[in-house]
C-alpha cells in the first residue's frame, strides 16, 4: 500500500481510538483498497466494523439501500449516492461513522458524462453526512489509490469538524445551565430579601397576632374563674 496512504489512515485511526469509534466502509472504484488500507493497521478488529465492494448498482441498492431514484437522477458517481452509501453501511454495521467512495478509475467512462479521475467519497455519523468532490489525473491503478488517499483526507477533514462543533455545543450547554442555575440563585435571594423587608415594614402584623392570643388567653381564663349561682 501506498506510504501516504498508510500514514493518513493512521491519522484517522487515532482519532478513532481516542473515543473507541468504530467505522466501516462502502466501496465501488476502489474495488477493497480502502478496507486493505485500514485492516493492514495492527488491532483493526477493535474499531473497523466490515466492508462491501458494491460494483454494480444493483449491489448498491440491495446491499446499501441507495435508492433507484438517486441513481438515475445523478449516477452512481454522485455526492447523492456516496452519502446513501456511507449512511447505509454505517447503519447495517452499527458504527459510529462510514466511509464511501464512488467514482470512475478508468481507463473508460463506463457510460458516464463525467470526466475520468473524478471520485465523490460520502462520510456518515449517526447525526450528519457529507459529501466531497475531486478529480485526479493518472491511470486506473494511480486514480484507484489516489482516490482512497482521498477519502481518507475528507474523513480526517469532516471528523475533525465534527469533533470541533461537538465542543463548542458542550461549552454552550454548559455555559446555558450555568446561567439557568444563577438565574434560579438570583431569583431565590431576591426573593428572601423582599421577604425579611416586608417583615421590617409591617411589625404591627406580629403585634396584632400576638395580642389576639393573648386576648384569647385572657377570655378563656376569667370565663374558668366565674361561678355562676344556682337559684
């Protein structure tokens, strides 16, 4: 396998292992040499789910449930079906994200209008997808590695974005309950104050309910004292 290649899907792994991710791929170009590039790094089977070589668009619509409709509207070389193929392989090998890579190696167009050397690569999570464009200049077994190298470029690119806003929506979050916290502190302190300042304006209330006691007490012990007389 290419250097390059090796070491950019080293790049990927680690990220992948930092938060014990899994991933799979989906593949058609390519033909294997992406799953190859990652199952040659010692200890795949902790985080490389499985693969499928789908060729054939019938592969692609059984096996990855890409449906007719992209397939026709824009071709099997399409940024439509490279993210339907990501998402359907991460969904049938339960990883946390997925990898495709749809294009044309030549030396043909194999009915296409696109040029040769044009690969679309789709990567998936379980909460976004995307999909990016590139085209490269060389033979079938050249395009066939550089369009992998590729692939693993876009992840690393995605990924990292994610990784990125996924923080910045913790900080957020954080930061939100920590306002909702000193708003309910703020709440509760103001309500007290106003509480022991209505106590200070009104003693009278106090007064009115303890002699109204006292009165009680007083009634009730001159009415035991009286003796009544009995004609």
């Amino acid at each position: 396998m290419d250097e390059d290649v090796q070491a950019t899907a080293a790049r990927l792994v680690r990220r992948l292992k930092e938060g014990n991710h899994t991933i799979t791929v989906a593949e058609s170009c390519t033909g294997g040499l992406l799953a190859s590039a990652f199952t040659d790094i010692a200890g795949a089977s902790q985080w490389f789910r499985q693969s499928w070589v789908t060729y054939s668009n019938d592969a692609k619509i059984k096996e990855l449930g890409v449906t007719e409709e992209a397939l026709k509207r824009r071709g099997a070389v399409s940024a439509e079906v490279a993210i339907q193929m990501a998402q359907g392989a991460r969904i049938k090998a339960d990883a946390s994200i997925a990898l495709s890579i749809t294009g044309i190696a030549g030396p043909n167009h194999d009915g296409s209008k696109k040029k040769i050397g044009t690969v679309y690569v789709g990567i998936a999570s379980e909460n976004w997808a995307n999909s990016d464009i590139t085209e490269i200049g060389g033979n079938r077994a050249e395009n066939k590695i550089a369009f992998v190298h590729f692939a693993l470029l876009t992840a690393i690119k995605y990924w990292d974005k994610a990784m990125a806003d996924a923080e910045v929506a913790r900080k957020e979050e954080e930061a939100r309950i920590a306002a909702e916290d000193n708003a309910k502190l703020m709440f509760e302190e103001e309500r007290a104050k106003r509480e022991a300042e209505a106590k200070e304006s009104d003693p009278w209330q106090e007064d009115a309910q303890g002699g109204n006691e006292k009165s009680s007490r007083s009634k009730e012990s001159m009415s035991n004292e009286i003796n009544w007389d009995k004609e």
